[in-house]
C-alpha cells in the first residue's frame, strides 16, 4: 500500500486532519484501531465504504451534485445512481412546487 494512503493515516492523534496534496484536499479523520479490527474489512474497502457513505450523505442533502457524489464515491454517475436506489435515496429529488412551476411556463 503507498504511503500516505487512508490505512497511514487513520491512527493520527488529532480528530481530523486537513491538508492539500497537489491541489486536492485531504481531509483525515480518526478511528480507533479496534472499529477497523471488529469491522473485520480491509482498509481498501473501509476507504470505498467510507466514501460511498459520505457521498450519498451529502448527495441526499443537496450538498453535492450527482457528479460531484459519484466522483467523491469514485464511481461512475451510473454506479452511484445505483447505489442510491440500493440506499433508498430518489436520484431525481425535484420539489413538487418547482416540477408545477416549470410544467405551467412549458
């Protein structure tokens, strides 16, 4: 595993970490080694899950776009569209007002 990677950087001191590596944040933040150890994942697959939790958080919370998510959960739009039917979250949130207002000027 190259250094720097999630696994490196989970077991810092401080809560959460911020830094900028080539024009990218990174943001670390701290779990105890005994989550990893009962969760029984690799940290490959803890980073993908970790992702893919933040991404549909933030999706479902109009915080990002679709492409924004899915690229946060480094999936395609498709894949992450999927996932989100499989979490129960509309990919399509449009409110009903907007959907009537759009509809009565068309």
């Amino acid at each position: 595993m190259p250094a720097g990677s999630f696994h490196d950087i989970i077991y810092l001191q401080t809560p959460v970490i911020r830094g900028y590596h080539k024009g990218v944040l990174m943001q670390a933040v701290k779990f105890d080694e005994r989550i990893l150890s009962e969760l029984n994942e690799e940290p490959e697959q803890f980073d993908t899950d970790v992702r893919l939790a933040a991404a549909l958080r933030f999706y479902r919370h109009h915080k990002l776009t679709l492409g924004q998510a899915a690229e946060m959960a480094k999936k395609s739009q498709s894949e992450f569209m999927r996932s989100l039917s499989e979490n129960g979250i509309p990919a399509i949130d449009y409110p009903a007002d907007d959907l009537a207002a759009e509809a009565a000027t068309a």
